[in-house]
C-alpha cells in the first residue's frame, strides 16, 4: 500500500464523526412562575409565596418560600428543592438540587451562591409524601 493510500484511510477513519447516546435522563419542564410575593397555586388546597430575603447582588442570597393552605395557615409538611444555574452558561454555575432548610418560624430557606452578573433562574421543586408536586422556574438579572 502506498503512503498516501494509507494516510487517506486512516483520515477516513479518524474522521468519522461519533455519534454519543442520548442522555438518559428525561428532560423536566420548569414553567415560569410569577413575580415573587404574589401567591402561586400549589395543588388544589395550598399556596406559595416566595422571593430573596433582601434584593440579590453577588455573593450569597437567601430565597425564601412560604407555604400556606388556602385559608391561610402555614404548612410545612412539603420537602422543597432549588436549584441555582445561569440559562446562557447552563452546568457552568449549577448549584445542583439542593433542600430548602425549614427555619423555626415554617419558613423555607435556601442559599443562593451569585457568582457573577447575568441572567440566572432558580429551578424550585415541591415534594408530597416524595413526589413532585410541582416544578417552576424563577428567572431573574443581577
């Protein structure tokens, strides 16, 4: 075989382009919640409040989420989960699910690590007796 036969194989092979599996998790819809402080339907029998305890700026921010059932009184019997990314830089800056901590007034708390200016969203899970009850996404510029 010629060396210019034998070059323009092994560029044949080399380049041949591969094609990865797809992953196997199921992508997982986060709908876009209203404005903080407003009440957000969570099932047929509570509701949510939400928004950072003090307006976020770099650094650590802290997002609170109330829960009440619909006349009013506070529930703390859900599991909430948050997580923290920028949509333009998706992975980069993910915090990764993390729990919301219950504080002692029923209030949940979770710490938000602000790395740099731009669009972020913050992915909240709402948990019953381990399943999901709703999932929504928060969006918002620093």
């Amino acid at each position: 075989m010629s060396k210019v036969l034998i070059a323009s194989f092994l560029g044949m092979v080399f380049a041949t382009p591969v094609i990865l599996a797809a992953p196997t998790s199921a992508q997982v819809d986060y709908p876009t919640l209203s404005k903080p402080g407003r009440k957000v339907p969570l099932g047929k029998d509570h509701y949510f409040t939400y928004g950072f305890t003090q307006q976020p700026k770099l650094g650590t921010a802290v997002m609170r989420v109330e829960v009440f059932t619909q006349d009013g009184k506070r529930d703390t019997s859900f599991a909430i989960q948050g997580d923290a990314d920028m949509p333009s830089m998706r992975g980069a800056h993910s915090s990764g699910p993390k729990a919301f901590a219950l504080s002692k007034k029923g209030a949940y708390l979770l710490p938000v690590q602000l790395v740099m200016p731009g669009d972020w969203e913050i992915r909240f899970t709402f948990l019953k007796n381990g399943q999901a009850v709703l999932r929504g996404a928060y969006l918002f510029d620093l």
